[in-house]
C-alpha cells in the first residue's frame, strides 16, 4: 500500500520534473516543506505554553509564546534558504557487478556567500548523507544504491533534505538525473574456462597468417592501447582513432563463446561469460567474447576486460553498442 | 568538508538509527540549562540547586571524557530520591513552588539518561517550560532582558543537539540563534498586540500560584499595617489627568472592614453592583489612571469616592471596587472619584453592622464613651471627643509600637498609648460604636510619592494605612482619620515625616537627603522606566487590548476583528519581508540577473529556453534556429555555465557577461 503511494508519487515526480542531464539548481518551485515529528511536539509544547500564560495572565508568557513561535516560522524560510539556490550534480557511479552496490558521488555547489549546514542526500529510505557546503564551494556526497540488475542503473529520485536549523521543519526536493551508473551481470557459473585453441574457432579475427605478428584489420582506439599500434594514416581528420590489430598465430585463443554454453535462458548464459572474462583476465590470458551479432577479439588488459564486461551488461538492451565512456 | 559525524549510521533490523548527541551538543544542553534554573536558585529547596548543578558538572564530565552514562538503577534511586525530597519539602506535587522544584529534579534526572536525538528535544522542552516558569515569580525589565538571553542560547542549543549541524563551531551557533529571535521580534509584537486575549484563568490554579506578594489584607489587627511599612514595594502608580490633588487628600480606598471581634478587623460580605453607587458629588471631578502591581486580591484602589467603573469591575455598598478575578498581573484602569461628597442613607441593617460590638470586652472604653455620650449626644461631639483624646492626652505614633493584650482598645486607649494607624482607627470606631455613633474601619494608602521625571504617583506598600468613617445625618459617611490628630506629619507628608528616626524605613520610602540621595533618584528614575513597561507591556491584557485597538480609530472591535487585523498585519509582514529578500537575493547574484535578461529578451522573439535546458543547450538551440546571433549566444551560454558552475566566480568574467548580455539584441 505504502509501496504504491511511493511509485505513485515517483512517477508522478517524473511526470512533473523530467529527468535532467545537467546540474539542477534548486528553485521556490520544487523546494517543499513539512514539519518534523519533533515541529509538531514543538506546536504542542506552544500550545501548552499559551494555556499556561492564558490561565495566569501572564503578560510576558504571552511574549515568549509569541516569541518561539516566530522563530519557529522564522526557522521555516531558513530551513527553506538552506535549499534555495543549491545547485546538485548528476551523480556519477563507476560499473559494479550485479549483486553488489553502487556508489553515486554526487556534487553540491553553493553559489551563495554563506555556508549552508546540515544538507543530506537520501535516496529512498536509506538514512540520509548530511555535508555542509561551504561559501561559494562545494562539497560531496557519495549514495550507496544496490545494483540488482545488470544493464543501466538510475538511481531514480534523490531526495535532497535539510532540518537546519532547529528540526522542527524538513525542507525537501526532489532531482532526477537522467545519467545512470553501469552494472555488468553477476559473475556466477560453475563450468570451467573452456579451453584455448589455436587459430581461434570464433571465426572473429586472423585466421590467416602471415607471421608471428600479423597484420589483421583495424578496430578503434580504447583506452589502454599502445600508442604505437595507433594507425595514423587510416585515422581520418577529427574520426575517432583507430588501432591496427595484429594475431598471434603463435599463442593459443581463448574464446568466451555464447554458443559453448547450453544453458537457455540468456541470463545465466551471460553471467557465466562474465565468470569466464573475469578468471581469464585474472590469469593473464588473451580471451576474446563471442556473442550472438557481436564478437570481440582476442586481446587482454583493462582496457579490453572493461570492453567484454560493458558488452555483456548491455547485451540485448535497445542501445546494444558500445557505450561512450563516461 | 566530510566529518566523522557524516558517516553512515549503523541501521539495526527494524529501529530507526539512534542518532547521537555530540559531546558538544551536551555542553551547549548543560550550559543553557545551567542558565534557566540559575533565576530559581532562591526558591528551591536549599538541597535541590546543589544537587542540580552537581548533576549537571557531572553528566558535563561524562560528555567530555566520553564514559558511559550512570546505570538504570542508579537513575531510578536519584529519580525517586529527588521526587521524594520535593514531596516532603513542599507535601505536595501540585502547586508552583513544588512544580518548578519538580521540573528542575525531573531536568537533572533527564540529563543522566541523555544520550540521543529525541533526549535533547525533551531537554530543551523543559528548558522553555524552566523559563515559563521564571516569569510566574518576575515579569520586571531585567529579568525579561536576561530570559531572553536564555531563550537564544537555548536556540543555539536546539541546533546543535542535531549532529548534522555540527559543523557550526564556536559563536556561530550563538550568532544564528541571536539573528533567529531578533527578526522574530516583529512577528511577536503584532501576535502580541492583536492576538486576540482570553481573560483567564481558564481552569483552577494553585494556592501558591501568586504567593508572595506583600500588601493589604482583608482584615486588620494590631500591627498588620505597621508590617507593610517595612516594605518599600510599590503598591500601584497613578497618572493624573490634570494636577494632582493634594497629598492630604490622597486617600485610597480599599477594604471595609465592619466586624470586630475585640482585636481583628474583618470584611462584611457584600455583594458588589455593576453599576457605581449613588452619591451626591460636590466640586469637581479627578481623573486618573492606576497601574497596580498584582495584588492577588480582587479590590481595586481608588479614591475616595469612585464614581466610575473599569471593565469586569463592581462597586459594593461600601463604594468598595472589585474585580471578578483576582489581580495577578500588572492592571491598569481608569476611574473618576470626588474627592467631596454627600452619601445616601443609612438602612436599618447597615446601621445595626455599623454599631455592633462584641459582647464583652474593653470595658473602660465603653465606660468612656458613654461618659462623652452623657455629657452630649451630638455625633459631631463626639467625633471631636475623640480626637481631642487623641491630640491632647500622651498618644505617639510609632512603628514599632508595644504589644498589646487581648484587650487591645483597653491596653492602647489606658496603657501602651503608642501606636501606628490601625490602633488608632480601631480605638476610634471603637469608641464611636460604643457612644453611639455608626462607624467602620476603612484600609488602603495614604499619599504618595510625586515621581518628577515621569509625572506620576508612587504609592508604595510603606503607604499602607487605616482610617475611620462615621455616618453622620445629612453628610452620610465622612472620613475621620484619628491619626491626623496624633501625627498630622503623616498625611501632610507622608510617613517619613511622622517618624523620629528615618533610619527604620526601607530605603526608597525615605525622602529627606543623605547620603544615599543620588541612589535614591537614579532608583526613581529606574521606577518610571518600570512604570512605562508595567502600563504598555505587563498591564497589556484583555481589557487594555480592546481599549488599545478600539482607540486607534476602528471603533470598538471584538475578537473576530483582532483575529482578521492580525491574519492581516502577518501577512503584509510576510509579504514585505519575502519582497525585501527576492530583492537582496536579486542583487546579490548578478550571474543569475544577467542570464535572466538574456533569456527574456530571447523568450520576446519566441525562443523561449524550457526549464530542463541546460545554457549549453539552449545556446546550442539558438544557434540553430537563428544563426546569426549564434557566435554571441554561445558565448554568453559558456561563460554564463562556466560562472555557474565552474569552480570560481572571478569579478571580471561577471562583468564580461553583463556586459555581452547588455549588448545582444536578438
């Protein structure tokens, strides 16, 4: 029931505040605010003050009664400029693995020439993370969002809240970023790594040799590449780099192949792949990934290890192509 | 600007993280109520104000060293221990001195539990209720001034109990909480000028609820009045419309007392009209305003006689002012009196209570009234008998006159013949009874002290006094004061002037210079401060809110008028104050203002930017549907993202963009 009410309430966020790309600015518009339960323990004792000066008429009972609760309203536009102006970053996550936890970092600016206090971000009912954001400076906040799935993860709505000054009153607003963390599949399987073959049976790159280090196409440049295997001439004026490929004829091929695996649902199948990537870059080995409509070649490193991995985690999604790297 | 404190709290399966409080936010707690119960220090038990701030060094020791809190069971024995020593000092929980003996106990027994969030909260709670508290004992200027002080360290406090909040170190919290309640101030005043006022008391208050006030009580002995003339305490300060009569004139009455039972004086019961009560005025009217202290009695002084009314207010038929409540705040009211007059009739009842007498009882008074009475009839002879008594035979005025037995009149009249006013008023009636004559004692103040530097009277509890009235055919009551006889100082001048020796009255009831007479005049001055702040602020209740309101020139408003001025008055404040910040907040940013100009003046020629588009964005945007203002566009979009959201703001770039946006035109 609860659970609804919440969708409910996102998607009708979402409705109202389309996801951003760029820093969100926080204006009067989005900025809400309720008392605490400690705001309404607080009306209460107001209460109680008032009877008490009403029964004693009691001038100066009435004064200080009156007095907290103008400071209590006062503590409401405060608790609201702590907000007002704050300008919060898209949240940026490096890649997990299914199962594990992401760690959105996400930057607070303050264009304004006072410190803000007590600012926390919070995303769903995890307990919020407060910093203070210095005059005209900023500061940084880091949310833990379990990744269950592998694909694109969004965090969805953050809540950004303060109490300042007194917790009688949360201000609160709500940023969605359209820009998402990265979640490869689960590494899980119990098959063992298949066996390297020479020649490769991929049937990918290089079944042709002309040496020990043959010539054998180009591919574009990934962080990581040897500056010397850059190929400069083919590089067209302002097109992306291009890197020469070679094939070892020598050394054997490790093909992490779809086909290999006889399991039917595509989950397992890729989660073992990922098992697979992961054992062979552990052991140092060249390993290139078949998979349906998409084969990598051969190649080790981190670069090509990210490579393998950002593939199976957006395999079969709408955008199955190699994301830009953030 | 990461903290420990912003690390993530442990969450337990089930409860919600206990989130704790810093050692600080401790300190701040034991310092703001170290100050809060500092004012009670005089009316709490003489154990329990050790015992308060020996907890709070202690529970201070804890935070600082980091120990662990004291176990349950020891709390529960100091908890106990403290409630039943409040139990026992005062044999009840209930009234005001047991309650604030018992909110200061239930304050240290909270600070030995405190360890979390929500403690805080309840501490700084009773930290306010510690303050409500102070003002049932004072409402003078200086304690305002120095609970208001409390108030903002309390705020402070408030603040930091958050542990968010942390990060505000030193003053800061301080400076905060000061800013916090001065721009409060205004807010408070309009609730406090037009929040529509209750007359309370809205439910049964306790016994002690106004104990002591020093003043006139409902009965007189011998030495009752005489007590109060140790006091320097003032009474009620008057405000005359026009020049004050003279001090010889200046008889303020209160009680009448008709019942004697040989040494006690005491009220008749009598049921107050609400409207004044008929007498035949001669000469003119005197106005005048009195703001009483509280009193804690429900009469009203005036002089004699009233001829009007203040709200909530009735006459008895003894020209008696009372209120339907006690007097528990300062008052002010308004009244008329004529100082000459001619009352009415004496009916049957009235004049047996003004003759009776005990039974038995100071028998050679009796004997001597009879003897006037025998020698001639007339109650004017009479009268002068008596005073020619007291005139002429051996009678001093005293304050300190010598006990007297159970026969007073007896004992004063034949033995003692030293007495201050209520022997001789007693004596008088007395003597008037017995020979025949109607008369009854009347108490309230005599005189008054003319404060120069604020216009005004002060008339002080050293005032007290008792006079006589007979009821004479044809005059009605007249006063008699058989003190006059004895010390004719004493109502020409004022007590100071009856007595020897100056030195036995309190300080500010003295006149004749001295050394100390600076000290005296910088206290007078200090007075008509107190005056203005008793009249416009304490003496501010149901009745001056209505007069107050009504006389601004709306005619008479009732609370449904006061509630919709006061919605009013909130919210023009409101709106004038959200004015003055857009404003600061517009000036204070000239990255914002210059983005904005441009964006309108774009929006003008159909090119609105839409709220999710970045200036990168919209620069891009323009640039294709209008290419010729491409160049400049982006280069205001850049330079406006790169203040925005770059890591300086250096002066020149903003110039840089004020001036590109002043000269694009789309």
């Amino acid at each position: 029931m609860l659970e609804g009410l919440r969708r409910r309430f996102e998607s009708w966020i979402f409705t109202r505040q389309p996801p951003a790309c760029e820093p969100v600015p926080l204006t009067r518009r989005r900025i809400y605010i309720l008392p605490t339960r400690y705001g309404y323990a607080f009306a209460a004792l107001l209460f109680l003050l008032f009877l008490w000066a009403i029964n004693y008429s009691n001038s100066m009972g009435f004064a200080f009664t009156f007095l907290l609760a103008a400071v209590a309203l006062n503590s409401m536009w405060r608790a609201h400029d702590t907000l007002l102006g704050l300008i919060i970053h898209p949240g940026v996550a490096e890649p997990v693995f299914a199962g594990q936890e992401a760690r959105f970092t996400f930057r607070l600016d303050n264009p304004d020439p006072a410190p803000r206090y007590g600012i926390a971000l919070q995303w769903q009912d995890r307990p919020p993370h407060y910093v203070d954001v210095p005059a005209q400076g900023s500061a940084t906040v880091t949310l833990i969002v379990p990744a269950q799935r592998r694909g694109w993860l969004q965090p969805g709505p953050i809540r950004v809240l303060t109490r300042f000054p007194l917790g009688l009153l949360q201000a609160w607003s709500w940023v969605i970023f359209e820009r998402s963390g990265l979640v490869y599949p689960r590494p899980r399987g119990r098959r063992l790594l298949p066996a390297a073959l020479p020649g490769g049976t991929g049937g990918g790159v290089g079944e042709q040799g002309l040496g020990s280090e043959d010539y054998a196409g180009l591919r574009s440049y990934a962080p990581g590449d040897s500056p010397r295997r850059i190929a400069w001439k083919a590089t067209t004026h302002g097109g992306p780099l291009l890197v020469k490929q070679f094939t070892d004829q020598a050394r054997p091929e490790l093909w992490l192949d779809w086909r290999l695996l006889g399991i039917d649902n595509v989950e397992p199948r890729l989660e073992q792949l990922c098992q697979w990537a992961l054992q062979a870059d552990n052991a140092g080995l060249q390993y290139g990934l078949w998979l349906p409509g998409r084969q990598i070649p051969p190649a080790s490193g981190a670069a090509h290890r990210r490579r393998c991995l950002e593939t199976l985690a957006l395999f079969g999604s709408t955008g199955y192509a190699l994301p830009a790297s953030p | 600007m990461r903290m420990p404190w912003h690390r993530a709290p442990q969450l337990k399966p089930g409860q919600p993280p206990v989130e704790l409080l810093t050692p600080l936010a401790v300190t701040w707690l034991l310092a703001t109520l170290a100050l809060a119960v500092a004012p009670h220090a005089n009316e709490l038990p003489l154990w329990l104000t050790p015992l308060f701030y020996a907890i709070v060094g202690w529970r201070g020791f804890i935070a600082i060293r980091g120990k662990p809190l004291p176990p349950r069971w020891l709390l529960l024995l100091v908890a106990l221990l403290a409630g039943s020593g409040v139990l026992l000092e005062y044999r009840t929980l209930l009234g005001r001195d047991a309650g604030v003996a018992l909110l200061t106990a239930m304050t240290a027994c909270k600070l030995l539990e405190t360890r979390g969030l929500r403690d805080g909260v309840v501490l700084v709670f009773l930290g306010y209720l510690l303050v409500m508290s102070t003002l049932l004992y004072s409402q003078e200027m200086l304690m305002v001034g120095y609970l208001f002080a409390v108030v903002v360290v309390m705020l402070a406090a408030q603040t930091m109990i958050h542990q968010q909040h942390a990060g505000l170190i030193v003053l800061a919290p301080l400076r905060l909480a000061g800013k916090m309640a001065a721009q409060a101030i205004p807010v408070m005043l309009i609730l406090f000028i037009l929040f529509p006022r209750i007359p309370g008391p809205l439910w049964g208050l306790p016994k002690d609820a106004y104990q002591g006030r020093t003043g006139l009580s409902e009965e007189m002995s011998p030495g009752s009045v005489s007590a109060l003339s140790q006091s320097d305490a003032v009474a009620f300060r008057v405000r005359f419309v026009g020049p004050p009569p003279p001090p010889k004139l200046l008889y303020w009455r209160g009680p009448v007392l008709w019942n004697f039972d040989g040494r006690r004086w005491t009220r008749h019961e009598e049921l107050p009209a609400n409207t004044p009560v008929a007498f035949t005025p001669e000469g003119a009217a005197i106005e005048y305003t009195v703001i009483m202290e509280p009193s804690n009695r429900r009469w009203l002084l005036a002089l004699d006689l009233p001829a009007s009314l203040p709200p909530r207010t009735g006459m008895t038929p003894s020209f008696q002012l009372l209120r339907d409540q006690p007097v528990n705040e300062a008052y002010r009211y308004e009244v008329r009196s004529y100082l000459n007059y001619r009352t009415g009739e004496l009916t049957a009842t009235e004049r047996s209570r003004a003759l009776r007498l005990p039974p038995r009882g100071n028998a050679r008074a009796r004997e001597l009234a009879a003897q006037w009475r025998a020698r001639d009839a007339q109650p004017e002879a009479l009268v002068n008998a008596a005073l020619t008594l007291f005139r002429e035979q051996a009678f001093y005025y005293t304050l300190t006159p010598p006990l007297l037995g159970a026969e007073s009149v007896d004992d004063f009249l034949f033995r003692t013949r030293q007495g201050f006013c209520e022997h001789y008023a007693s004596a008088f009636v007395f003597l008037m009874r017995s020979a025949g004559v109607p008369a009854r004692v009347v108490t309230g103040y005599q005189g008054g002290e003319i404060n120069a530097l604020g216009d005004y009277l002060i008339v002080r509890q050293a005032d007290a006094h008792a006079w006589a009235e007979v009821w004479l055919a044809e005059r009605g009551w007249v006063r008699i004061d058989p003190t006059a006889a004895v010390a004719p100082n004493r109502i020409q001048d004022g007590l100071y002037a009856a007595i020897a020796d100056e030195q036995t009255l309190p300080f500010l009831a003295r006149r004749g210079g001295g050394n100390a007479e600076w000290l005296r005049q910088l206290a007078l001055r200090w007075d008509a401060l107190n005056t203005i702040w008793n009249e416009w602020v304490l003496a501010y209740g149901p009745d001056r809110q209505k007069e107050f309101l009504s006389g601004l020139g709306f005619g008479p408003l009732d609370w449904g008028d006061m509630t919709v001025a006061m919605v009013i008055a909130l919210s023009s404040f409101g709106l004038l104050f959200a004015g003055l910040r857009w404003r600061s907040r517009w000036v204070r940013d000239p990255v914002a203002r210059a983005w904005q100009r441009f964006c309108v003046r774009l929006a003008r020629r159909g090119l609105a930017r839409s709220a999710h588009e970045g200036p990168l964005a919209f620069a891009e945007r323009v640039a294709i549907q209008r290419p010729e203002l491409a160049m400049r566009a982006s280069e205001i979009g850049k330079l406006y993202a790169a203040l925005r959201y770059g890591p300086t703001t250096p002066p020149t770039a903003v110039r840089r963009l004020q001036r590109l946006v002043r000269r694009f035109r789309a």
